[in-house]
C-alpha cells in the first residue's frame, strides 16, 4: 500500500497532503483529489452502470485501474444547514432507487429466511431485555441506568411485542410473493456522504449493493435520528419512492426495533447508552405513530 502511494505522489506530484481518516487528499497544481482505498467493490463498474441508469450524483473517478487504490475528483462542500442537507439527500437517494429498480425472482425461501432473521432478532431483544429487568428487579439499590430501564420497561417491551406483531403480519403479505423490488442500495447513508456544490454528489460508495430500498431508510435513520427529525424526511421519500405495503410495514417494523442496550463500563456510560436507547424508542413511536393512526386492528404501542 504505501508503495503505490509513493507512485501516485510521483504521478500527481501534490503540494500539500492532508490524511482524513481513511482517505487521503492531494492538493496539486491541476487540482485536488482524493484517494481512497479500493475495497471490495468494483467502483468503475459501479459508476458506469449509475451513469446507463441516467444518475450521476457521484464524483468522478479519476483512476479506478489500480489494485489498492481508487482516486476521486475532490469536491468541496457547500455550508448548508443539515436540515436542509437531509432534505437533499433524501431526494438524490429517492432518485437512485427510482433509477435503479428492478423485479427479480425469488424462491418461497427467500421471505421466509427475511422472516427468520428478524423474528430471531426480536426472541433475542426480548430475552436480553427480560433478562435485565428480572436483575434489577432483585436490586437492593438501583443505579442510574438500572433505574431508566426498569422505569420504561412497559414501552420496551409494548415496542418488541409490536414488531413481532407486525412481523406475522408482514408475513402474511409475502409468503407467496414471487418477485421482490431491489435497487442500487447506498447502504451507508449519513449527512457526511453527502457533498454539496455545484450539484449534490453522494459519496462513500464501498459498501453498496443490490437489495431492498428499506435498508437504504434503516442505516439513514440509525445514523442520524439522535440529530435531525425524520417526520418530513420519512414523508418525502414516501412522496418520491412509493413503497409497497410489504416494503412500508418491513421498513417500519425494523425502524421500530429497540437497540441492545450496552451495559458495560462506567455507570456514566451506561446511564448515556440507555438514554440514547430510550431516546431512539421514543422518537421511532412518535415517527411512526401517524401511519397507524387510522388503522383499527393494529395500534402503536402506548
């Protein structure tokens, strides 16, 4: 690795290095770029099919022939308010799943192995959670954290008995379904991938694949619900990529999914893990509570 650096140094001869994490940006008398690692992904081929499916919101690839490396356009970004820059990214994601939609056939196993993934995530939250509370509960003196848990374990649970719930409804929808809706899927979405300058170009394109568009809307929300809110967010990208009801119940019932509360360390971290779990609980219930309102039979938990 560090002997193709040293031949890309040589090649673009910059003026100044800067090192950003993984990525490194050449600063050079034609302009500046930046050089990344290759990954598993093959970037060129990605960014050739993006182009035939007539999207374009990512930077240019400069050299995506070497092993190890590949080496972007460097563009700088806009100041924007990250409401606003939410709001882009929810359009330039609606898009790509728009321009990039495909049915593909699917065996009776493949729902089924869906249903079993998130079913076994629910018994394991539910007996992690169980586990918890019936410790505490046997507690002389609580601690801080131990105390948040035991006092909003009514809508801990009540929030795991609704995903399983939802997810034998869901069920219902799909075990004979065929055909499945994919899509070029980011599958990393956050507010810092997204670059704003003369256009918006999304970034940070490693980890993406083909698969469902929900997950797209998962890793957005676990990313960023503690700092921006999802209500008009959620709503737009409705508006832009109607999902069908399967997708829209799945979307929510993996949303509305508790997080494993971390109780290592200190108390201190620990009372701020079960906060921040707590907050995530509370803001998915007020996100989604709107879309059942007018359903009779299924209700958000209280």
């Amino acid at each position: 690795m560090t002997r193709t650096i040293d031949i890309i140094k040589n090649i673009y001869k910059p003026h100044r290095i800067t090192i950003k994490g993984k990525t490194t940006i050449l600063e050079t008398t034609s302009g500046k770029f930046l050089v990344k690692d290759k990954g598993k992904g093959d970037i060129k081929k990605l960014f050739n099919y993006l182009i035939s499916r007539n999207f374009d919101n990512f930077p240019s690839l400069i050299d995506g022939n070497r092993s190890e490396l590949n080496i972007f356009e460097y563009v700088e970004d806009t100041q924007t308010p990250r409401e606003q820059k939410a709001l882009d990214l929810v359009d330039v994601v609606s898009n790509l799943h728009t321009k990039t939609t495909y049915y593909k056939e699917v065996s009776e196993d493949e729902y089924k192995r869906i249903y079993e993934d998130v079913l076994n995530n629910i018994n394991y939250l539910s007996e992690s959670y169980n586990k918890e509370f019936e410790r505490i509960i046997h507690e002389i003196y609580m601690s801080p954290s131990d105390y948040l848990l035991i006092r909003n374990s009514t809508q801990i649970l009540g929030s795991i008995e609704f995903c399983k719930k939802e997810l034998e409804e869901w069920y219902k929808l799909v075990q004979d379904l065929r055909k499945q809706r994919v899509a070029l899927i980011h599958n990393n979405l956050s507010i810092d991938h997204l670059v704003r300058n003369q256009k918006d170009f999304l970034v940070s394109w490693e980890k993406s694949r083909v698969d469902s568009p929900v997950l797209d809307i998962l890793s957005f929300y676990n990313n960023e619900f503690h700092g921006l809110e999802f209500e008009e967010l959620i709503s737009r990208y409705l508006q832009r990529y109607p999902l069908n009801e399967d997708e829209k119940k799945l979307l929510f019932i993996v949303l509305a999914l508790p997080k494993e509360v971390d109780l290592k360390g200190s108390e201190f971290n620990k009372t701020i893990n079960v906060s921040r779990n707590l907050d995530y609980i509370y803001k998915t219930e007020r996100l989604l509570r709107p879309y059942y309102a007018n359903e009779q039979e299924t209700e958000y938990p209280n």
